[in-house]
C-alpha cells in the first residue's frame, strides 16, 4: 500500500526494518506504544496486539538460537554447577583439581539468561543431585532466575562481590567443604585476585 509499517503484524511477530540511509525513508519511533506506521496509540486493543507480538518473539528465540549457544554442558554429577559469565575459567580449573582427587563435580554455563531455557536445563540437571551456583554478585542473581523458571531450590551458593575476580583456589575450597558436607548453604568469597 506503500506505506512503511515498522510494527507490522506479522506471522513470527519480527517486523521488517528500513534500510538506513533510504530516500524518503523515515518512519516514527516513540517510547510510547505505538501502531503499526509507530504513530502513538492508547487504543487497548493495539495495546495488546503489540504486547502478544512482542511476547511471541521470546518462543522464537528458543527454537532459533542454537542449544550450544543457550547452555553449555562440562558434564553432570550428583553435584553440578550452575553459573554464566567470567567464574567459567576458574570454575573449570576448580573442577580439575578437584578431579585429581578423584572428586566428580558437573557444571553448566547458562549462556542464554532470557528467554530462559527451561526445558533444555531441566533435562540436563535431571539427575543432578545438589545444584551449586557460583555467581559474582551478592544476591545469586541466576539462582533466583534459574528457581523461577526450572522450579527447583539451590543447594549451595558460591558468591563472591569484592569487585574482584575468582579464583579457581577458592572455588576448589568452597567446593571442597561441600564435598565434605562442610559447607554453609551461602559461602561468600574474599579473596583478592
């Protein structure tokens, strides 16, 4: 119709987007919800269009983004970690030590935080036993996302929120004490690195 709808309704809720730097191709973009040419709207009924098309993206992201690139699996034992981001190092030199003692711990790197992938963490935690996660904040941030979504409870924390990285020793030494059910349900790291 020659018309440009940047929020046009379509089957897998991706509108197509104008090229940058096309003749006469403006198009309007707000803050506020917007229709389908993204002129301003308070009509509810586009309201909830626009919401249910967002929302159908999040599905899509699961089906296209590849498994490898949603969780990566180092394994599964009776005790397996969750974690994401930079502990991956530390916590894969950790798992080295810990198995020239003979000690078997798993791990999985949550790549993918949202839409979260419940069902793929799920079936690989399945017969994991204690779930452990390390996190480099205060509050155990994937914990509580990882909860909300796979419905399951932590058993131990590793946190550490000196600003300062880990380090494969005191992840050893936190997994350590819980190998040997020493451990507190929140250990907090302190160490400089």
């Amino acid at each position: 119709d020659g018309e440009y709808r940047r929020f046009a309704f379509t089957e897998d809720g991706i509108s197509p987007r104008s090229r940058l730097g096309l003749d006469n191709g403006v198009f309007w973009n707000t803050g506020d919800e917007s229709d389908e040419f993204g002129h301003i709207t308070e009509d509810p009924q586009v309201r909830i269009k626009m919401m249910d098309k967002r929302m159908s993206r999040l599905d899509l992201v699961i089906k296209r983004v590849p498994q490898e690139e949603q969780v990566v699996s180092f394994g599964i034992y009776d005790l397996t970690i969750i974690s994401w981001g930079s502990t991956k190092g530390p916590i894969l030199d950790a798992l080295s030590m810990l198995k020239k003692e003979g000690i078997d711990v798993g791990f999985i790197q949550i790549k993918l935080i949202h839409p979260f992938p419940s069902e793929h963490v799920k079936s690989l935690l399945k017969d994991a036993k204690t779930i452990i996660d390390i996190e480099a904040n205060h509050s155990g941030q994937l914990g509580k996302i990882f909860k909300q979504n796979v419905t399951r409870e932590i058993d131990y924390f590793i946190l550490k929120y000196t600003g300062r990285g880990m380090t494969s020793t005191e992840i050893y030494d936190s997994l350590k004490k819980i190998v040997e059910n020493k451990a507190n349900k929140r250990e907090v790291l302190s160490h400089g690195a």
